[in-house]
C-alpha cells in the first residue's frame, strides 16, 4: 500500500467529481471577506509614524497595538468562537463577526489618546476572531480533500490583497485628507483617523451579503456527516468561562481541588513572570490603563488563558483535545508555522514605517509601490504555494510540510538585503520577493491541521492553529521588531532583522512535523475512536 493510500479521513468517498459553482462563488465571498478583514488590520502599518507623532507613543507601543493588544484578544475570543463555529450556524457567525469589527475599525477613527485606540483595536481583534473558524469549516465542507488546500490557498490570498490593498488607501487618504484639512478637518480629525473610518464602514455594506450564502452540510463531502447542535450556545458559554480570568477559577473548581490548586498557580506564576520581564526590559508603554496596555502582563493572561482552555477541553472533549494538543504532529505543524509567521508579520507590518523613514516618499506613492508590490508577491505566494502543497501531497503525505520548510528559510536572505539597501527601488522588488515567499507555507501549513482532525473539530483545530499565527507569530514578532528599534534610537533595520533568531527553532519544528504528521494523518479516526469519540 502506497503512503497516501492509508490517509483515509482524507481522501475517502470524494473521487475526481466537479466542484459544484456555488462553491467557488462562495469562496469568492470569503476571500472580499479576509480581504476586508486585513485591511481594517494592516491599515496600522501606513499610519504608524503619524499615530507615533500624534500620539506620543515609540515603536514598542506600535508593535504592541499592532500585535498584542489585537493578538491577545483576537486568539482567546477565537477559541470560544472557534468552539460556536463547530456547533451553530457559521454563515450566521462570520456576519455577526464582519460587523463587529468593522463598526470598532470605524470608531478607531475617533481615539484620541493612545488608551482609548487600544481599546478600539481589542475590539477589532474580538470581532476578526470570528472569521477563520468559520471560513475554514465552511470552505472544507465546500470543497474536497484533493483541493482543500488550494481553495484555502485562496481565501488566505485575501490577508495579502487586504494587506496590500490598505496601504494604499491608507496613503491616499491621509494625503487627500491632510492637504484638504491642514489644520485638522471635521470633528478635528486628523488623516489617519479619517483613514480608520473610510476602511471600517464598508464592512457594515459586506456583512449583508455574507448573511445570504448558504450553510452546508458539515462533514457531508468527506461521508462524515455531523448532526445539528440542538444547544449550538452552551458550548460556546462552557468555552468562555474557559478562557475569561475570574471564571477560569470557578471551571477549574468544577473539576476539583488539584485542578484549581494547579490553575491559580500557574496564574500566578504566568503574572509573575509578566511582571519581571515589564521590569527587567522596562517595556510598559506607561499609559493610564496599564492592565490593557502592558505588553508583557496582557501576554502572559494570554497564556494563562490557553492553558485554562486547553485543561478543561481534555476533560470535556478529550477526542478533540487528543487529536490536538494532545498530537505532537498537530502542535509541532502550527507552532512550525508560528515561527514563518513571527517573521513574516513583523516584516509586513514595519515595512511602511520603515520605508517612510528612510526613503523621501509620500505616503501616496509609498502605499501605492509597498501596497500593490506586497499585495502581488502575497497572492502569488500562497496561490502557488497551495498548488505546490497539493501536487506534493500527491506524492507524499509530508508533501506540504516541505512547502511550510520553504516558506520559513527561503525569505531569509531577501529580507536580510531589504532591510538594509538604500534603493527604494530594490526595497520594492525585495518586498515582493519576501512576501510571496513567506506567504507560500500558509495554504499548506492550514490545509495540513484541518487533515489531522474530523470534520466537528475543523473549528477549533482552527482556533488552535491560530493560537499559534497569533500568541507566537503576531502578539510577539512585530513587537520585538519594535522594542528593539526602540532601544536603538528607531532603527527599524535592526528591529525587523533581529526577528530572524527564531529561524532554528522554527527549522527543528517542521522538520519534526515532517516525520511525524504522515502516520498521524492516517490514523485520525482510530486515534479519535481510542479517545472515546462515537463511531
């Protein structure tokens, strides 16, 4: 029997039949969806240096905004919501989510100090975390096994269009609006907060049209067909209490004396430690809401967080909790993947800034060449890189990982010349180059953790490998970035660069994956069944 002949969960049931219209309409949808998504994310990047001149605020905080403050909320909220995602209505779910976020973009706009767009960007985290649990169950119950990654390839096109598609809009605005209004316009806003309220608005239109696609059946394209939630909510609440410090001592009271005597402990310690790194790196921001602004005490709640998750889904669902945390192939694929992101948000993210500092161009042209260069190198990337990803596992279960492995070490040297040339033209060019690289493990690196589960865990499988893209990748790498350019008088060269030190460990993860996810891949629903999972 050949290696890809014993992944059965997989590949069972789907043969080479067409891919219905409707489903690529509907991925459609999803990709303007991820599309809007990153826009009202990464937009932070082209209004940077004015937030920091408007604000008060050095690059530390930044990355902290950009990263942590919306990481944070955006990964904890995704795990209740990734659980909603797996038991209700997911078309319902990403509506609700789009105009969450979207009207908390918009108010964006109206902050006027450095706490109060904390707490307008938390928001934003809060309702985005709606949207890849949905979108990933949804878009695999759309499309078979032999295409998954592909067409998940192609949502995520939409982080790199959204991306690029921002800074463009950002740079126009905050020209437009700034020429117009020098002085402030009205309500005495100024370019970046107007650019805030242009991106945010159009969500509300979107949400609409998302709330008209169909719902399918969950697990029906794979022959694993999961019945209707009668009480879609009551895990969604079980979740909450999971995650939400105080409730988190009453769920683990609930499972006995030991379980709470191990939960406060690790709260304390987890504060413990998020206070001496504060102290030690001096990295508090020092604003007026130090529990929602310090970036080392809200990571390490963060933390605390998952690991109350983590504790009360192995008692509650332990199928679930053994074909994810409890899988080395599951945890090593998306902490592998964690590290690509590290680096790869941290280069998006400062790149605007950077280029704005260094080069002598407007913010127009800057968003223009930087916008549309990455949005282009994005696409491609994880178009291709999904393609690759699925003519591998063809051949090969670890056909995609290799892809992941690609997607990690080939940027390195691009980004190593981008972040230290004195032509703006070959920052460009560069620009393309690291983000299409570094976009291509991501079809491969989602597609491969949506193979390891059955069809009722895609949602938190997916809320799990988002914990990963987030509290490892994003709420640290772009951060980083920025304490270190901090303590080197804003050189942002620097910053991004020393983000590279995580390229080893990164390495030695997804070389385990590679070994390990094959004979996990082929025995999910014999790992569930020993689980306890019903036949």
């Amino acid at each position: 029997m050949s290696e890809n002949a014993a992944a059965q969960p997989e590949t069972a049931g789907q043969g080479d039949a067409p891919v219905p219209a409707y489903s690529w309409y509907a991925l459609s949808v999803m990709v303007l969806v991820y599309v809007l998504n990153f826009i009202d994310r990464q937009i932070l990047s082209i209004l940077a240096n004015d937030i920091k001149a408007d604000l008060g605020v050095d690059d530390a905080y930044l990355g902290f905004l950009y990263g942590t403050a919306f990481a944070i909320f955006y990964a904890l909220f995704g795990i209740p919501l990734g659980r909603l995602a797996d038991s209700w209505k997911r078309v319902r779910l990403m509506t609700l989510g789009l105009t969450i976020w979207s009207a908390m973009t918009a108010l964006s706009g109206f902050a006027r100090d450095a706490g109060q767009l904390t707490v307008a960007r938390i928001g934003v985290g809060v309702g985005e975390a709606t949207a890849s649990p949905s979108a990933y169950s949804l878009i695999s119950d759309w499309f078979p096994a032999r295409l998954r990654a592909t067409a998940l390839a192609i949502y995520s096109s939409g982080l790199y269009i959204g991306g690029g598609v921002s800074l463009a809009i950002g740079g126009m605005v905050v020209d437009n609006w700034n020429s117009a209004f020098p002085d402030g316009g009205p309500l005495g806003l100024a370019g970046w907060q107007a650019a805030f309220i242009a991106v945010g608005l159009p969500g509300l239109l979107l949400a609409v049209w998302v709330f008209s696609l169909k719902e399918p059946i969950r697990g029906a394209i794979d022959g694993i067909e999961s019945p209707e939630d009668p009480h879609p909510f009551r895990g969604f609440v079980r979740e909450l209490y999971t995650v939400i410090p105080p409730f988190t001592f009453i769920g683990a009271a609930g499972r006995g004396i030991v379980p709470l005597a191990l939960n406060v402990a690790v709260f304390l310690g987890a504060l413990l430690v998020g206070y001496t790194l504060t102290e030690v790196l001096q990295s508090g921001p020092g604003l007026i809401v130090p529990a929602i602004t310090d970036q080392w005490l809200l990571l390490a709640i963060g933390y605390y967080a998952v690991f109350c998750w983590a504790s009360a889904l192995r008692v509650r669902d332990y199928p679930t909790f053994a074909l994810t945390w409890g899988s080395p192939a599951f945890l090593c694929t998306i902490l592998g993947y964690g590290s690509v992101a590290f680096m790869a948000y941290s280069a998006s993210y400062w790149g605007a800034p950077y280029a704005e500092r260094v080069f002598d161009v407007s913010k127009g042209e800057l968003g223009f060449w930087l916008g549309g260069g990455g949005a282009v190198g994005g696409f491609l990337g994880v178009i291709l890189g999904g393609r690759m990803a699925d003519a591998l596992f063809e051949r090969v279960q670890s056909g995609r990982l290799w892809v992941v492995l690609f997607g990690l070490l080939s940027p390195i040297p691009f980004a190593v010349v981008q972040y230290t040339t004195d032509s703006f033209a070959l920052f460009i060019v560069l620009n393309v180059i690291v983000g299409g690289l570094a976009a291509s493990a991501l079809g491969a690196a989602a597609a491969t953790s949506q193979a390891l589960v059955l069809p009722r865990m895609r949602g938190t499988a997916t809320a799990t490998f988002f914990l990963a893209t987030t509290l490892v990748g994003l709420a640290l790498g772009p951060y980083m970035a920025g304490y270190v350019s901090a303590q080197n008088d804003g050189n942002l060269s620097i910053g991004v660069l020393s983000t590279l030190w995580i390229t080893p460990i990164g390495l030695g993860l997804i070389i385990a994956a590679i070994k390990l996810v094959p004979v996990a891949n082929a025995s999910v629903v014999e790992r569930a069944r020993n689980a306890g999972e019903p036949a």
